[in-house]
C-alpha cells in the first residue's frame, strides 16, 4: 500500500499544476475580440492588409483580429478602400464562468476521483483524458498572441498538444475498459505507430503555427491550416472509433458490472462530445457551418467528467461490501487511534506530569504524532483482519489464485496445466465434477475427475458450436447471475453432469474450455465464484499459450538440428564418394592414355576414336568429382579462400586445355581475348582453375557445333573482369538467379545429350564469394548466354 501511494503522488500533483496552468491561460480571455455582427466583409476584397499582416480571407481576418483588445479600432486596407471597425469582446463574462467551472469539473474529477485509482488499467487513460480535456477547455482555443512574450506563444503548444493527444489516449481507454481486448495483442506495434503519428501531427501544427505568428501571410495560413485540419480528422476518427469499440464490445460483456460502466462513458461522451466533435468539428471539415453556440458545447460537455465518475465511482464507492468494508476498517481504526491517544496523551501524561513538569509538552506531541506515524501501518493490519474475518470467501479466494498463479506459470506442458487447473477449481468451489481441456497440436489433452461418458472431442465441438464469444455458457438455475444463464446450454454437457463452461481461447481459436459440474453442497455459483473462474481461465489461457510457444519453438529448432545434420551427411557422402572415385578414375585414364599411345602406330589404329571417347567420359567423370569434392568443403564450416598473387592467362590457357579434349568432337573451339593492361588478380589458383573450367565446360554445353566460346580478359573499377560467352539459346530471364543454385539446373541444351549435375555454377559463385568477388548471368544482345566474374586485383605495392 505504501509503495503504491508513493507512485501514485504525481498524479495527484499534475491536476493541481494544470489548474494554476488553466487559470493562467484563462486570464487574457476577457480580452479577447472579435468583429461586430454587421461586421461589412463583402466591403473587403481580399487579399487585405490590417496593420503589418496581410489576411487572405474572412476566416484569417477573425483570428488575426482576436489580438487586439476589445473596443479598439480594426482598419482593413484593401482595393476596396479601408474599412474601420470597433472590436468586441468575444467571450462574455457568462462564457468565461462557463469554461471556468467545465475546467475546474473536468480537473477536479481527474484529481478526486482517477489519481487515486490511476494504477487499475484503464482508469490511467480515464485520467489523462479528463487532465487534457480540462486543460484545453481552460486555454480555451488557438490565439493569434497579443505580445511577442514567450508566454503568449507557450499556451498555444499545450493546447495543441491537449488536443492531439486526447483522441489517443482516448482510443487506447476504448479498447482496454473495462478489462482489455485483443486488439494490442494481436497488433503490439499499432499503439507505438499511433503515438509517433500523433508526435509528426503535434510537431507540424507547432511549426506552422510559429511560422504563422512570426510572419502572418496568406501563405502562412494556409500551411497552417493543413494540419489543424487533419489534427480535427483524427480527433473525430479517435472518438468516433472508441465509441463505436465501447458499444460493441460492451454488448458482448459478461459481467453486467462492466456492461454498466460502458453504458455510463457511452452516455456521457455521447451527450458531451457529440455538440463539439459530431456537430461542430465535423461539419467545419465537410465545409459547413454550425449554428450550435460555443456556450452549449460547454454545457453539454459537463456531462463527460460526471459520467466517467459516475461509471467508476459508482461501482467503487457505493457497492454494499465496499462500504460494510470500509466501515468497519476506519471504525476500527478511529477508535485504535483514539486509544493510543488517550493511553499517551492523558495516562502516560499524568504519570509523568507529577515526575517531571517540564516534559508534558513532550508528551502531548508525541501523542499527537503516534497515531499520524502508525495510521497506515495500522489500517493495513485492519484491513488484513478484516478481509480474513468477514470477507472469508474473496480474501481465500484471492490468496488461493496467488497460489494457483505461481503453478500454473511454472507447469511445463499441457497435461501439467490441466491437471493443476482441475485440481484448482475442484478444489476452491467444491464442486462434484470438473474437467479442462486444452489442445496440443491436433491432439485433445483432457484432466477430469471424474471420467465424463461423452467423447471429449464432441464435448468441446458443443463448447464451440455454443460460445457466440468468449463469455461464459451457464445452465439454467445454476448461478446467482440469470443474466449469465442460458435455457440453450449444450445437452452434451448436462448430460456429462457439467453445469458451466468456459471456453479457453487462443486469439480467435478455441484451445480448449473449463467445464464445471455442480456443487457439492448444491448452492449455487455466486458472483465471486465466477470471478474466481475468470482469473483462474485468463492465467490458463496464458499459460496454454506460453507452452504452446515454447513447444514450437522446440520443435523448429529439432527440426532445424535434424535438417543440419541430414546436410552434414549428406556433404560426408560426397566427400566419401567423390574420394572413392578417384582411384579408379586414375586407373581408368592411365590405362587409356598407355592403349592410345600403343595403337597410334599399330594396325588397330581404328580403335582410337573408341579410346578417345572413353578418355573423354572419364575427364566429364572426373569434373563430377572435383565439384563434389569443391561442395563437400564449400559446405565445411572452415571453408575459405588463401589469396595468391595469380596471372589470369596462363590460368584461362590451362582451364581450356582442360574442357577441350570434351569439346573437340562437336568442333568447339576457344576465342580467348586478353586486354592489353591486364593485372594479376588475389585468389587461390585452384579455386579460380575450378571456376573458369566450370563456366568453359557449361558454355560448351550450350554452344551449336561448330561454333566459339569467347572467352574475355580485362579490367575494370573493381579488379579484372573474365567474360564467358556461348551463342546458344540464352538464359530465361527467370533463370539467372537460380541457375547458381546448388543441384539447380537451366532448361537442357538442344546440342547435345549431356547434361550437367547443377554443382558447377554453384561451386563457382561459392568459390568467388570467399575471394570477395561475384558473378553474373545474363544474354549477350547478339544472343547467347554471357557469365560475367569480376576478381580482386592483386595490390602490388
């Protein structure tokens, strides 16, 4: 209790500080002024000029004229001619009563009754929309300053920011009261963005209103005008957005308490702001004016602040138990005060008094101001005892869901939290039956004691088919609330003995429900029964959902851990295979090359083209292997690149060497082109020997018979570019992307029969990215595909 007034007193000093702000602000009111009546505006061609600003329309002339004081003289100079006017007061001394006793209304009910409840939810933002709302009314509008004073330019920004802020308070008080929706749960970000639009809003009206009052032009107003009127937009959406929340979700509240409360701020804020808001401020948006007077806005509006404090007043201070309760609790108090008074103050007194006469003072002090020291110490013990001795059923109770709260959050599964929910409400409402389910995935875990007859899956189908929202589903004479029961209870559920239902919800989802049988000793649910079954319901839903979370979670991240080591065995395979192939791949090319070199000269010449053929497959078997053997270690965590000084010719001379024995049967040959200013590149040589023998070998593929492969060496701004270019189909423009995909594999050539194993663009992508350079596939313009790879440059010093 200490610790709660502790953070509480600033709220009660905020009222008091924006009183003396509002009283402050209310004094230059009466000075005020305004054209008269039969003011000649038709005589005015505008734009005009009065004194040293230029006005551009009636509107701007009213807002400029409110400086000047009243009964002073207002000369127009326009093509016209000038045009004179005597000025008068635009606020009566009525009008200023008015807005004196709406301001001291609205503030003293954030005062009296929100600071002290300021820490229950909603209530903060009842407060903070009462405190703006009082404020604004006691500044009473945007006003042209009457002297260069920072003064008189400070109380247009805490308007501004009253009324920009209001409408967001407002909403968010829309959606949490009296107990929050699901609207900030589902969208966390959306209050965040509300409040930065509001924050951009404010600091624009700001700016273009100091712009306005530093130079007061045509121009000036205009951007001035812009965002006043969004600034009224949003009051408008605010207020009608939160009303129309109130009204709905108020229809689908299940305590009629709560329904009472909203139909109390629905009642006041339609009475109140209607007259300001719907008549007056929306009108002026739509281009109309209003025939309504400012003093019956003012009237209108007394209805808010006594509405909002009647909705939580009455509920608060006038409930029967509230007031036995505190009645008792400061009686007992009173009195236990009065003794320690009396005990110190009068016997210890007297006994000290013939002893010692000069101390009497002392000890009529002290008896003064031990009942001060022990006041709240003292009330919070009685308090206590009160509770325990004659409110039994809501002190056990909420001791008991303390308790139950600590369980529940620490159960790790869904059978853990039913089990401890059935336990709970057997338990504390001493009920014959109980049973709570809760869904894990497309399973159905059920705790019941005893074991229902009926299917469990058809039980919570009924719980469904029932619930029109999240209220709770009573039989008919089973509780102290008929409002809450309903003659169309699910059969299936009577018939199984259960007599309530609560569905348990995750978002819009059913996740399960808390079904109750009756009591033991046959009375019926009263209202803190069914409270308690509320609390116990919200702290399950919690719970469900934190170990439904938790379970995902585990599950992603096993199925995450299976994923990465099937690809660890996988690269393990290919490392494997790719090894156990190289000795019979060296035994088979040795073996060819001795029969090629012993039949060139011998009678059996015309095996040659057979030998050369297997050469051939061998050296495409071998290719396979080398880009395994690259894609096991690419995949290795250790994988990189050792950079070496390395002349990109010789190294393009070998990588042909290498494809052409493959290419020379369909007459392939390779163009290769060096720039005159070529330089040495940083990479591993292997890496890049790999590289250029992969995209030489895939251009090939792609190349008519009998055509060249360009290959191009030269630089550029980011070290040394080699161009790879086919005259074959060309690459879809789909395709130049995922063609470096690993096993990834463009459409087949319409050359030749060979395909590729989709590793080779990967490999040289991969192999690149570790030396810090890139690659690129895109269409020659005169057709062909072209592969373009851009290399460090060696830093020779």
């Amino acid at each position: 209790m200490g610790d709660s007034t502790r953070q509480r007193w600033p709220f009660f000093v905020i009222p008091v500080l924006a009183l003396f702000m509002g009283l402050w602000g209310m004094r230059g009111l009466l000075s005020l002024s305004t054209p008269p009546p039969g003011y000649p505006v038709n005589a005015i061609v505008f734009p005009a000029r009065v004194g040293p600003a230029v006005v551009g329309s009636a509107a701007e002339l009213r807002f400029y004229a409110q400086s000047r004081p009243a009964g002073s003289i207002l000369e127009i100079r326009s093509d016209a001619g000038v045009v004179h006017a005597r000025l008068e007061p635009q606020i009566s001394r009525f009008g200023l009563a008015i807005i004196l006793l709406e301001g001291l209304i609205f503030l003293g009910v954030a005062l009296l009754v929100f600071a002290p409840r300021v820490d229950r939810g909603p209530i903060r933002d009842l407060y903070w929309c009462t405190l703006l709302y009082g404020v604004a009314t006691m500044i009473n509008g945007l006003y042209y300053p009457r002297t260069p004073s920072w003064v008189e330019w400070i109380f247009p920004v805490i308007w501004l920011a009253c009324l920009t802020a209001l409408p967001v308070f407002f909403f968010r008080m829309s959606q949490t009261f009296p107990r929050p929706r699901r609207l900030f749960e589902r969208r966390p970000k959306l209050m965040r963005a509300i409040w930065i639009a509001a924050s951009v809003l404010l600091l624009w009206q700001m700016v273009a209103a100091f712009v306005y009052f530093a130079s007061p032009t045509p121009t000036a107003w205009a951007w001035l005008k812009v965002p006043r009127t969004l600034a009224e937009a949003s009051l408008v959406l605010g207020v009608g957005l939160g009303c129309l929340t109130l009204y709905r979700s108020g229809r689908r509240l299940e305590m009629a308490r709560e329904r009472e409360q909203t139909r109390w701020l629905l009642w006041g804020i339609t009475i109140g702001v209607a007259p300001y808001v719907f008549f007056r401020t929306l009108p002026r948006l739509l281009g109309f004016n209003s025939a309504i007077p400012p003093e019956v806005d003012r009237l209108f509006e007394l209805m808010i602040p006594l509405a909002f404090a009647f909705a939580i007043v009455r509920y608060k201070w006038l409930d029967i138990d509230i007031i036995i309760r505190r009645s008792l609790i400061y009686s007992i108090l009173a009195g236990a005060l009065a003794a320690v008074y009396l005990l110190v103050g009068v016997v210890v007194a007297q006994q000290i008094a013939a002893r010692a006469p000069h101390s009497v003072e002392w000890i009529q002090f002290l008896a003064a101001a031990l009942p001060v020291v022990l006041y709240t110490p003292t009330r919070r013990w009685i308090a206590s005892w009160v509770d325990r001795t004659f409110f039994k059923i809501q002190y056990d109770y909420a001791q008991a869901l303390l308790a139950f709260q600590g369980t529940i959050r620490a159960a790790s599964s869904q059978e853990e939290i039913t089990e401890g929910c059935r336990d709970f409400v057997g338990a504390e409402l001493g009920v014959d039956s109980v049973a709570v389910m809760a869904r894990r995935g497309l399973a159905l875990v059920m705790a019941a004691e005893p074991e229902p007859s009926e299917d469990p899956g058809a039980m919570l189908e009924d719980v469904e088919a029932g619930r029109a929202t999240r209220r709770l589903l009573a039989a008919s004479n089973t509780t102290t609330r008929p409002d809450l029961e309903s003659p169309s209870f699910p059969p299936s559920l009577a018939g199984a003995g259960y007599r309530l239902a609560l569905p348990l919800t995750a978002g819009e989802r059913l996740n399960g429900a808390i079904l109750v049988g009756e009591k033991k000793s046959e009375r019926r649910f009263i209202e803190e029964d069914l409270k308690l079954l509320h609390a116990v319901r919200a702290e399950t839903e919690s719970a469900l959902e934190r170990v439904d979370l938790v379970q995902r979670a585990s599950q992603e991240a096993l199925a995450r851990e299976k994923a990465e080591e099937l690809e660890r065995l996988k690269s393990d395979f290919f490392s494997r295979v790719a090894h156990d192939l190289r000795t019979p791949l060296t035994a088979i090319r040795w073996t060819v090359q001795n029969l090629l070199d012993g039949v060139k000269s011998s009678p059996n010449a015309e095996q040659v083209p057979q030998l050369k053929a297997v050469e051939v497959a061998a050296g495409q078997l071998g290719r396979l292997v080398n880009n395994l053997l690259d894609l096991s270690k690419l995949e290795h965590p250790s994988a990189r690149s050792e950079a070496a000084r390395v002349d990109l010719l010789p190294l393009v001379q070998e990588a042909v060497a290498t494809v052409q024995p493959a290419a020379r049967g369909r007459n392939i040959r390779f163009d290769v082109s060096v720039a005159p200013r070529v330089r040495p590149v940083s990479g591993d040589r292997g890496q890049l020997l790999e590289i250029v023998t992969n995209l030489l070998e895939n251009a090939a593929r792609y190349s008519p018979d009998g055509q060249a492969v360009d290959v191009t060496v030269e630089p550029n701004g980011e070290g040394q570019r080699l161009v790879v270019r086919d005259r074959g189909p060309g690459i879809p423009d789909v395709d130049s992307e995922r063609i470096f995909e690993r096993f990834e594999q463009g459409r087949p050539s319409p050359f030749t029969k060979d395909r590729g194993f989709g590793l080779g663009l990967y490999v040289a992508r991969s192999y690149l990215e570790l030396m810090h350079g890139t690659i690129h596939a895109d269409n020659h313009p005169e057709g062909g595909a072209r592969f373009t790879c851009s290399v460090p440059e060696w830093p020779d010093p």
